[in-house]
C-alpha cells in the first residue's frame, strides 16, 4: 500500500476508537440513569452490530464522491458522538422517550461506523488494486482502534473527564480526522472549501464543549436532582453527587440516594446497634462499604471497640467524606479515629484473603444492581464472611426494602441462610427511603429482645421488636438463592425498579 493511504488507516483507527468510546458512552449512560447494566450493554451492543451491518449494506449506493462520502462520515459521526451524552441526559430529563433517543444515537453511529470500511476500501482500491492487503490493513487499524477505545474509556477518560468531555474530545478527534483527509486529499473532495469551513466550525463547537464540560454538567445535573448540586466527582468506580437543601445534605452514588442527613441516623442505628448488642464481645469489628462514616460513627459509640477494619473501594469516597465539612459535621469525623483501619480494595477480595476473626461483620454496600455489586450478594460471599466471623459473631447485612422490592430483600435472606446462618429479617422506616430492610445473621441462635447502653435518637428497648414485625405485603418467600453462576439477585432487583420508577 502507498505512504499516501497512511493517513486513510490513521482515521480508521480514530473512527473505530471514537465508535468504541461513543457505544461506551451511551451504554454507561444509561446504566446511570435507568440502572439494569446488563440490558443496557448487551442492547447497546446488539443495536451497534446491527447497525453496523446495516451501514456496510447501504454503502453500495455510494457510487460517486467517494472522499467526500468518507468526510461527511468522519463529520457525522464526530458530531453526533461527540453531543451524544448531553443528548441522552436531556432527553431523561425533558422526554418521556429516552429510549428512542438512545436507540438512535446507536443506530446513527453504528450505521456510519459500518459504512466507512467499504468505503474506505473503494478509495483505495481505485489506485491500489491490491484487495488482499487492502483488506487486511484496513481491518487491522479497525479493530486495534476498539481495542484502544475499549481500554482508554474506563482506564483514563471517564474518570479523568467525564462523560461530557469525553464525548465532546471523541467528536472533535472525529472532525480532527475529517480535517486531515481535507489536507491531503484536498484535490479530490467536492466543495472542499465548504467541507472545510464546516468542519472547522465544528470542531470549534467541540473544543467549547469540552472546556464548558464541567459547567454543563452541573447545569444538567441540577435537572436530575430536585435540590441544588454542591459537589460532583467521577471516580474511576462511580459518580459521586452531593445536594444540599437548607440543613439536609444527601449524597448520591451513580444516581442513587445513599442517605439524608436528615434521617440517616435511623437507617445507621438499625445497621449498627442490633447487631452489636446481639454479641458479648465487640472489640474487633469489620464494615464492608460504608465509606460514609456514618456506620463507623455509631460503632465508636462503644467503648470496649478496639479496632475497625473499613473495606471500601474508592478512596475518593473516603477522601469526600474525611475532609468535606457537610459530611464530616454529620459523620463527626469518624474517618480520622485511630480505632479505624481503612483499606481500599474490593470487599470479595478482601474477604478471600482474609486471616482476621471479626466480632461484627457489617455489610453497608449499594444496592445489588450491577454485576458487580450481585457478588456482593452471592452465597459465596456469605460464606466467606462466616469464615471471619467468630463462633459467637453477629453478620448484618442492609438489605434494601422489603416493600418496594420483597423479592429481592428476601433473596437475600434466604441465600444468606443456605450458608447455614440463623437469620433475622428486620427493618425500619427512613422517611428518605421509605421502608427498609436488613438482614443479621450468625452460628448461633439470635434473640430479638435488645437492650441499648449508648446513646440513641431513635431506637430504644421498647421498640426494638416491632423492627422483627413484617406485614403480609411485605413478606415472599417464593424466591431463589443468589449464586454467583446464577444472579436471580439482580434481576429480582431491576424488575422492582421497573414498577417503582
């Protein structure tokens, strides 16, 4: 192949890496607001292949212009990937059809993603007239540019840019493309001043979009949360938002409300003090998430507590809420106590490894609604968790709510007890989630009658026990075990979603 076709496989290889990231984009997108990762993958990734074929089937009507069909591609594609997350968090927010928009935006890319290589492999072929290594060059850049994309898009631009910037860097590198083919095949594009001007418009549009990223993100933020945006970090493991209105202060995790400064206290008095007062030793305990604070605030309300292991993944979440004042005035700088151990690492890994013995395990993670999080629920995971437990220690695991999602909440409970736990179900109202669920565990028989020796707000020795009461629309039993082959967790989980929504 001739040095002049160089440049031709340099935009295939942007072109596919741009398209990989895009279809990442939109996928995680859409994970974030609508939650059911696995669906949102695999229909991305279905939809994109499709469209893929679709867009090589439609290029045979492209007889004429070739390099002018191939920069019109490169500008296409630059340009509605590169607004394609703005697009998608709009249209959650304005449109009741989000679907549609995101089937779209898919379908448009992929479509002329498709259409390049044919193209592509016309234009050289007219001087080349060597199909072999036509072919095979052409389709090595193609896939090397996913490979790059695949890798480069979680590793390094959503954590370091988001999804806007990442969006809006992706399209400008499209049009970058599109502006390198002007330049070397300038002679043999149609209109090519007109090409150029565009273009050139174009990817100003998209160098503004990136340097305005983070004030466009916390405009559509706002739309997303009723109360007004005062914080907002990608970590390379989650998003991170925090609102504030008047003395409540919440904090949201890809979207989802982990607590309300409001009423926390009721949700972390139910997670923390039943168990602990349901052991006769508690000096060594381990809380599993919980990157808060806010459950390793109530554990430090027992004296004879002599070390706290904290498991959490992202120490952005630690960093956020050891240092930033609306949290720390609530978590009463918890994260800072020399009882406290942190280790940020993965809570499954932690526990393969694990050579302690814990009085307390308290499992504090988001809800099981990713892949990720379902092994956090698995029976595996439970068992290892019996294996850090003393003969007498007590296991709690929060266990979302047994009225708005009860097949989930007693999924849980009925894997936790196939790994020959006895098992409580109890749970509370927090105004902020409405009504919710846990699940305490151990070796040993467990007693509902509580007494509490530290200071509460709402809990007390008289109504501990209604918290082991359930009504009728509150209770199925008619569910399976969470296996990690096997994640009915999950799918339990997204379906409650789907009518609570």
């Amino acid at each position: 192949m001739s040095k002049k076709y160089r440049l031709l496989m340099l935009t295939t290889l942007i072109i596919s890496g741009c398209s990989m990231c895009y279809e990442l984009i939109i996928s995680a997108v859409s994970s974030y607001l609508l939650g059911n990762s696995t669906l949102q993958y695999s229909v991305t990734i279905g939809l994109y292949m499709a469209a893929l074929g679709f867009g090589s089937y439609i290029s045979k009507y492209f007889t004429k212009n070739l390099f002018n069909v191939f920069v019109t591609i490169e500008l296409g594609i630059g340009v509605i990937g590169g607004i394609s997350s703005l697009v998608l968090f709009l249209a959650n927010i304005y449109i009741s059809g989000y679907a549609v928009v995101m089937y779209l935006e898919i379908i448009i890319i992929g479509a002329f993603a498709g259409a390049e290589i044919p193209v592509m492999t016309r234009i050289i072929e007219q001087d080349e007239n060597n199909l072999k290594v036509t072919l095979s060059s052409i389709f090595s850049f193609d896939y090397i540019g996913g490979l790059v994309g695949a890798v480069a898009f979680p590793l390094i631009l959503l954590p370091k840019l988001g999804y806007f910037a990442t969006s809006f860097l992706c399209g400008f590198m499209n049009i970058v493309a599109a502006l390198l083919i002007m330049w070397k095949f300038g002679k043999r594009i149609e209109r090519i001043r007109v090409y150029r001007m565009l273009a050139i418009i174009l990817s100003g549009i998209m160098l503004l979009g990136m340097i305005l990223a983070d004030t466009i993100s916390n405009s559509v933020e706002s739309g997303l949360y009723m109360d007004r945006v005062i914080l907002i970090e990608q970590t390379p493991y989650q998003k991170i938002v925090m609102t504030k209105h008047r003395d409540d202060v919440r904090l949201f995790i890809d979207g989802n409300c982990q607590f309300s400064t409001a009423d926390e206290y009721r949700y972390h008095e139910a997670l923390v003090h039943i168990p602990m007062n349901e052991v006769d030793t508690r000096q060594n305990i381990l809380i599993l998430g919980g990157g808060d604070g806010l459950a390793v605030r109530e554990v430090l309300k027992y004296p004879e507590v002599k070390k706290i292991d904290l498991v959490d993944l992202d120490a952005e979440m630690i960093r956020i809420c050891s240092t930033d004042k609306n949290i720390t005035d609530i978590n009463e700088n918890s994260l800072l106590s020399d009882k406290l151990n942190i280790l940020n690492m993965d809570a499954y890994e932690y526990l393969e490894n694990c050579s302690e013995r814990y009085d307390v395990i308290i499992v504090d993670l988001p809800d099981p609604n990713t892949e990720v999080l379902n092994k956090l629920y698995s029976n595996i995971f439970y068992r290892m968790c019996g294996g850090c437990l003393t003969d007498s220690g007590v296991l709690v695991v929060q266990s979302t709510s047994p009225y708005y999602a009860t097949k989930a909440f007693w999924c849980i409970n009925k894997t936790i007890e196939s790994e020959g736990f006895n098992v409580k179900a109890y749970h509370i109202e927090v105004p902020a989630f409405g009504d919710w669920g846990f699940n305490m565990a151990s070796k040993r028989e467990l007693s509902e009658e509580i007494t509490f020796d530290v200071e509460t707000k709402y809990l007390t020795s008289d109504n501990v026990a209604s918290l082991f009461t359930f009504g009728k629309d509150e209770v199925n039993l008619d569910v399976d075990i969470n296996q990690l082959t096997r994640p009915v967790l999950m799918d339990y989980y997204n379906k409650a979603e789907e009518v609570w929504d």
